[in-house]
C-alpha cells in the first residue's frame, strides 16, 4: 500500500516537469481531473486491499481498467508526441496486485496489458519506452513467482513444524504408554494365562491390545499423520480368525491398501466383533473380505438378537461412541460407509472403502 502512494506521487511529480507541464497539455483542465481520479482511486485501493474478504476478482479487474483508463486518456489530454503518460509508473500497484493475486500468469497478462496499451498510443516508440514496457513485461511475472515461492516454503514450514510435534507428542505418549498401559496388559495377558478358564481370554485380549498399542507407539508417521508403506488387509483380518466362534474368509491373494488405511479397516472390524462378543454373548460371527476395481468390501455378520431400535441413539446420547466413532466416524474419514442391517436373526455391517492409494 506505501508503492501505491509512492508511486503516485511521482507522477504527480512528473507531470509537472514532464512535456512542459500541465500548462503545455492540450487539455490541462482534464488532466488536472485524471489525476484527482488517480488519487482517490489510490485511497481507495489501500482500504480495499486492507481486507482479505473485498480483494476478490472484481476490485482487481476495477484496479487494472483504471490504470489502463489512464493510459488510454493521456493522448487526449496531452495531445501527440508526449514522452510521459499521465500515470507513469502509478500502473505498478494493478501490476503487483494482479502478480501477487494470479502469480506469474497474472502478472504476465496485466504487464502485457499495459505495456502494449502504452505502446499502442505513441506515435514515436523510442528506447526509454521500450525499456518500460520490458520492466513491465518482467516485473508482474517475477512478482508472482516470488510470492508463490514463499507460499510454498511457508506451507513445508508449517507442515514441518506439524511432524515435528507429532514426533515429539508421540515420543511423550509412547513414555506414557509404555510406563502405565503397556505394562499393566502385559500384566493381565501374564497372569490370565497362568489362572487359566475365563481368565485366559482376558489374558488374550489383553495380549492383542498391547500389540495394537506397541505397533501405533513404533509406527512411522506418513503426511497424513498415518503410518507410511502398505499392508495386506487379508493377512490382517485374518488373524482375527484366532477368535473363539469367529470365522474369516479372504480372497487367494494378497489385499494391498495404504497402511494407516487398513489399520483403520481392521480396527472397524475389531470393533464390530467385540460389539457382538460384548451384546451378545455365545453368538457366532463371520467377516468376508472382497476386493474389485478400486473398491474394498467388509462384511462383518453375527448369528446374535439383533440391535434393538433406538439402541444406537440411546448408547450415542450416554457418551458410547462404538457405533458412532470407531464403526461409522472411521468409516467416513476413510471416505467410505458403514452400512448396518440388524434383526432378529443377527447383525450386518458392510463397510465399503476405497482401495490403493484413493
């Protein structure tokens, strides 16, 4: 905003000195008028630009038909042969403004605007005129450049900063865990294998969750705040085959996804599973992986009572966030669904999500 009144005020300056003055112009009393719009529109475009919200397509639009007005009225008001346009370098702030807004494209179009409209008007084109234009022609584009450069550095700081406080709140969390959570099931998983009966499923579930939690502690976070690498979903769900009464069916071949993408999936799965072992005791499940196209299909299914109507509402309103959170919320935040069908013969879900790197 400091150019544009600068940049003004030379040429205020230049006209009085430039082609004899305003007394020497053909229409004195018109480029008097020219340069009474040139400063308010200045005033103008430094409130204008001030707020994020009014530097939108128009007011840009507005700033370069003004500057290129002011170019094409000078031959009126100073009459053939001038040496200085009326705005002279005063076309710098539409120049900017477009390169800073557009970057290098807009800087390019709004510089060759001006330059060609300056030189279009001159009956004489000499060499301090095609040097201008050439300053114009380069000066939007390096502008522009410049601006999207530091952008670009300001976004890989900000996502620098980002990992290297995830880093270090997982190092914090991974002290936390291992001193407090880790221990106490490795403790259960211990202790309920040496008791034996009810006790020893315990100690397995312990056993499974302490894995869980060792394999988020270790894992390398990717861009996305996620593990990095891939993982083979069937390999994973699997293993949850080792549950008493679950049975699970994968395809023949390997089921490749994005790593944190499949944790996310098994832990919907796992979540789905434990709901039924916990609502409905002694029920059987099954859980079907199939893979098309870009497209992966769970079907998690139970032989238990169903879900009764308004289970789910009422377990959301006390703060249960199973279905809500770790079924569905997971669900969506892999851009996929969780569809559920429940009755008295059992409870679906199908999670559908998108597969490679969607």
């Amino acid at each position: 905003m400091v150019l544009r009144v600068v940049v003004l005020a030379a040429a205020v300056v230049v006209s009085l000195v430039a082609d004899g003055g305003v007394g020497d112009w053909d229409r004195p009393v018109a480029g008097g008028v020219l340069l009474g719009v040139m400063t308010l529109w200045t005033a103008f475009a430094t409130w204008a630009y001030r707020d994020a919200g009014r530097r939108g397509v128009a007011l840009l639009v507005a700033d370069l038909a003004v500057a290129l007005a002011m170019l094409g009225l000078t031959p009126l008001v100073k009459g053939d042969g001038y040496a200085a346009t009326i705005p002279g370098f005063w076309v710098m702030g539409a120049l900017l403004a477009w390169g800073v807004r557009f970057r290098a494209p807009g800087g390019l179009v709004a510089g060759v605007l001006l330059a060609g409209t300056d030189l279009l008007l001159r009956e004489t084109v000499v060499g301090a005129n095609w040097a201008n234009a050439f300053l114009l022609l380069i000066g939007g584009p390096i502008v522009g450049y410049v601006c999207g450069s530091l952008q670009q550095l300001t976004a890989e700081r900000d996502e620098a900063q980002r990992a290297a406080a995830t880093a270090a709140e997982r190092a914090r969390l991974a002290r936390v865990v291992h001193d407090g959570v880790l221990q106490v099931l490795a403790l259960v998983q211990r202790r309920g294998a040496e008791i034996g009966g009810e006790a020893a499923e315990l100690g397995r579930l312990a056993g499974e969750q302490e894995e869980a939690l060792r394999s988020l502690v270790r894992a390398q976070d990717g861009p996305d705040g996620g593990p990095v690498g891939t993982r083979d979903l069937a390999e994973a769900l699997t293993r949850l085959g080792s549950r008493p009464g679950v049975e699970v069916a994968v395809p023949g071949h390997e089921v490749p996804l994005p790593a944190r993408r499949a944790t996310e999936v098994v832990a919907v799965v796992t979540e789905a599973l434990d709901n039924a072992a916990r609502h409905a005791p002694g029920a059987r499940a099954w859980v079907l992986l199939e893979a098309w196209g870009g497209t992966v299909e769970v079907v998690v299914r139970d032989d238990g009572p169903g879900i009764a109507d308004g289970r789910l509402e009422e377990a959301a309103a006390q703060g249960r966030l199973g279905v809500s959170q770790s079924i569905r919320g997971r669900a969506a935040d892999l851009g996929g669904t969780a569809a559920l069908t429940t009755g008295p013969t059992g409870t679906v879900w199908t999670l559908t999500v998108p597969g490679g790197d969607a």
